[in-house]
C-alpha cells in the first residue's frame, strides 16, 4: 500500500496543535455539521466553524 512519506508527521503536527488548542481555549467548539471536500486522496473539510 502505498502511503505518503510525510503522512505521519502531518498527523502528528495535527494532533499536537488541536492539543494546544483545547488547552488554551478550553471553551473552542464546532458550530454545526463539517462538510468534508470530495477527494480519494485527503480528507480535509471544505470549511470548519469554530465558536469560542
């Protein structure tokens, strides 16, 4: 299977700022349903609303 390289590290980097995130702003929360984009290759949202 292949997978990319940096893949791992993207994760990581993910994780560690949503992390941060929650920590410093421990009221920050999703504002409604998270429409994902249409792609076989990422899985990103198309857009993310945040109330704090």
């Amino acid at each position: 299977m292949h997978a990319c390289p940096g893949a791992q590290l993207a994760r990581e980097q993910v994780r560690a700022t949503l992390e941060v995130l929650s920590r410093e702003l421990p009221g920050l929360r999703l504002e409604g349903p998270v429409e994902m984009l249409p792609s076989l290759i990422h899985r990103s949202p198309a857009e993310l609303f945040l109330t704090w």
